[in-house]
C-alpha cells in the first residue's frame, strides 16, 4: 500500500541506526520479537504520535473509527491479536499499521472515500499486515535492533511524513539497490495483504469490489500528491499488476451493495466541518444542499449545524438542527450535537437535562460520558461531576480524559493532593510518565489528604519513578 512509506522507511534506516551504536536488546533477530515486545514498539510510537498536534483525539471520529476497524478486526484469522484504530488530521489519502497493531488512519482517506466499504477495504488490507505478521517478520529481520532505536526511528519518520517532509527524510537515506530489494520484499506482502483483506472485508459484509475501486482512486491520487515525491514512493508497490490480482480475487466473490452506515455519513461532515473555515463549510454544506449533491441529506444538515455552530450562529443552527432531527430520530451524534448546540446557545446549567436524555439512550457513548460532566463542572456542579465519572472509573480504567475530568472536579472542590493525583494519572494514561512524576511530587509537596491518602501517592510516585526510568532507559538516546 503506498500506506506502507513509513515502514518501507522504517526498513531502511535501521541499519544506520545500529551503525550509531544505540542501545540493543539481544539477539531478537534469533527468536523474533515477541507479541509482548511488539507492543511495546508500538507504544512507545503511540507516545509520539499522541503528543503530535495531528492526532486527532476527537472521541466520535475515533469511536467510529475503532467500531469499523473492531467489526473488521473480529473477522481475521487471529481473533486474538489486539488492535487500536487512530485517526491523524493529515489531508493526504493514507492509512499504515506500526508494530504492535496499532493502525493509523489520515482523515484524508475518509474524507477521500465514497463509500464506508472503501475505507473498510483499506482497514482490512491493514488487519492482515498484522495479523500475517508481517511487520513482526520484518523488524526481526534486523538483527539486535533495540525496542527504543525502532520506535525512535519509526516516530521520527512518521512524524516527517506528518508533517510533510517525507522528502527530505527519504532523501536523506537508502540507495537505489536498498529501495528496490525492499519493494521486492514488500510487494509479497503486500500481495498476501490483499488476499487476506479482501477475505476479512468479505466476511464482515462489506462489498468486496470497493477495494480495487478505492485503490484505483489512490493510485490517481498519489500521483496528484506525490508529483515531486522520492523514487519509492514512485516505484511503489500499488501497481497495476497489484490491481489486476485483486480483480482476479474478486471474480469468485459475488457482488454486494452495502448501503454506508449513517455514522459513517456523520463523522465524515464533521470532519469537514471541523477542517473548514466556518464561512466556507457553512457555504458547502449550503450549496450541497440546494443542489442535492450529497451522499446523505443527514449528513449535510449535520455539517451545516456544526459549521453554524462554529460561526456563532444560534437562530439558524436551532432551526437547521430541528430539521435534523426531523431526518434522523434517534443518533447519538445528533443527540451529542444537539447537546452541544445548548451548551453554547443556553449555557451549561440549561444543557444538563440534554446530557442526561442523551445518556439514558447512550449510555457508554464517549462524547456524552466527557460532555456531561464538563457541563457539570461548568455548571459549578463538582460533586455531580465527581460522582459521574468514578461511576464511569468502576467500568474504564484507562481512560485519560477521564482522569482529566476527575482532577478539574477535584480541583474545584479544593483537594489539592487528589487534584494532582488525578493530573498524574492521566499524563501516565497519555504516555507522559515524567508529567505523572511532576504532578506526584507537587500534589505532595503542597497538598493535603490524610495519611492514607498520603501513603498511597507516595507508593504510586516510587512506582511511576521506576517507569519512568525504564522508560528512558528503553528510549536510549533520543
Ligand atoms: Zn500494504
């Protein structure tokens, strides 16, 4: 997949980086790495992917995401391999699986998509890399690489290519010869990624036709984005023989019309919603509307909802978002909306009963679980706050956004020990052990709490302390 710049990278660096003497992890290039190990690379780049400012931590894209990728997930051939769907805010049509399975998805491929079966087809091709092992026979096929030296690498190209700036990172590694006996390498896997995804895209409902479509699409569009892009990306393995192998595949599958989810319509115009000037996505949304050029009126009339929202315009957005509602009775993104249209037209106090409604009929629905007790909080309500979300603690223990929520509730009820305690467990919950450290010793230093409580976060700060270390440790010069 051309998803697959970053790994192909990723294969070419790392001699370099053993030749730089980093610290190394035994011989893992005998034994492979193990699923344990795998994990742990993958984290330590999800620690620098969820820093970086295009992480989209937006919890309804995320939860779509994380259903679509799960329901494709439960179809391949190793049910037991964990995976985490992650959408980064990046305009180019990409999607890649890092070690660990981990796979990350640009909002330019779901915005690129014309149908929920395309970006189905891409997770799918995804899933197999992983669940083939692909990436694990790969990082073992470089011998005595340290955990710390592939995540280090891999974040750092992942990042350049966020950013823009593959081109300097490719340009600065990798002969001729190297590229092309990886691409060789790759294209069987790439291959067998195919044939495994189509299976999986198959089998969860899915029309298995989008797939050749979608990569169609790709390839007229890596060729408008990637114009001055480094030769691998020109000598890339989605080529028309790739294509014509998938074709052959999908002769013996019959031919589906799989209508998109209304969810997949909805994330979609928020997104847009989100990336556009208000004026402007207030003026898209118009004229799809009056020209009925959309793939769903819902969709549209969400996005104008959103875009008005956004442009402060509360009149037309209550009467757009009864239209709304009118179109699709019962959604939790419109309810969630609908929440949030109170929250800034009527204030939090007013909003409240919106939130309870909501959760009654949605009840571990993300964006409402965090709503309501931010409108509470607003709403200079910190023991309701309080009590929510350790209600929600009880069923969801690694939840940042959680702990957020816990601290500012804290925080306004004047314990400041706990306050801190919360602040440090979701920095350790974001991957910020050092942050988790900091917020321990200060949380100590001015706080109050009893001698239990006292004990306990002293307990937790040594603990925290000896992570940390591993962790810098692990991470070796970075
Ligand atoms: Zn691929």
């Amino acid at each position: 997949m051309p998803l697959r710049a970053l790994l192909i990278l990723l294969l070419l660096t790392l001699p370099r980086a053993l030749a730089q003497g980093l610290p190394e992890l035994g011989d893992a290039s005998q034994a492979g790495f193990t699923p344990a190990q795998e994990r742990r690379i993958g984290e330590s780049i999800m620690r620098e992917i969820r820093a970086d400012r295009s992480y989209l931590d937006d919890p309804e894209a995320a939860e779509y995401l994380s259903n679509l990728g799960h329901r494709l997930a439960a179809r391949s051939p190793d049910a037991r391999q964990g995976f985490e769907f992650f959408l980064l805010r990046d305009p180019q049509i990409n999607a890649f699986a890092l070690p660990g399975g981990y796979i990350g998805v640009n909002t330019g491929l779901l915005l690129a998509a014309q149908s929920e079966s395309e970006v189905a087809s891409v997770l799918a091709h995804e899933i197999a890399h992983v669940t083939q092992r692909h990436i694990a026979r790969m990082l073992a096929q470089q011998q005595q690489a340290s955990v710390g030296t592939l995540a280090a690498f891999a974040a750092a190209l992942l990042l350049s290519r966020v950013s823009g700036q593959a081109a300097e990172a490719a340009a600065a590694f990798g002969t001729a010869a190297g590229i092309q006996s990886q691409l060789n390498f790759t294209r069987e896997n790439e291959r067998d990624a195919d044939r495994v995804g189509l299976q999986i895209l198959d089998q969860a409902g899915f029309d298995p036709q989008a797939m050749q479509v979608f990569f169609e699409r790709l390839q007229r569009a890596t060729r408008v984005y990637e114009g001055g892009a480094p030769s691998y990306l020109r000598t890339h393995p989605l080529t028309f023989e790739r294509i014509a192998d998938i074709q052959n595949r999908m002769q013996a599958m019959s031919y589906r019309q799989v209508p998109d989810s209304i969810e997949f319509q909805l994330v979609r115009a928020k997104l847009r919603a989100e990336f556009e000037a208000p004026r402007d996505g207030i003026a898209y949304f118009e004229r799809s509307l009056a020209e009925r050029k959309f793939l769903s009126e819902a969709a549209s009339r969400y996005g104008l909802v959103a875009s008005l929202l956004r442009a402060r315009d509360y009149p037309r957005a209550r009467a757009e978002l009864d239209t709304l509602r009118k179109l699709v009775p019962a959604n939790a993104m419109v309810d969630t909306l609908t929440c949030e249209f109170g929250l800034q037209a009527l204030g939090p106090q007013k909003t409240l009963p919106c939130f309870q409604e909501a959760l009654k009929m949605y009840p571990s629905y993300r964006a409402l679980v965090y709503g309501y007790p931010d409108a509470l909080l607003r709403a200079g309500q910190p023991g309701e706050a309080l009590k929510f979300v350790e209600g929600r603690m009880q069923a969801v223990s690694d939840d940042y956004r959680l702990y957020l929520l816990q601290a500012r509730a804290y925080g306004a009820l004047g314990r400041r020990l706990a306050q801190h305690r919360a602040q440090a467990e979701a920095y350790v919950r974001m991957g910020n052990v050092t942050a988790a450290v900091e917020q321990l010793q200060i949380g100590l230093k001015n706080g109050d709490g009893d001698f239990f409580q006292l004990s306990s976060a002293e307990a937790r700060l040594r603990e925290l302390r000896k992570l940390d270390a591993e962790l810098r440790r692990d991470s070796g010069k970075r």
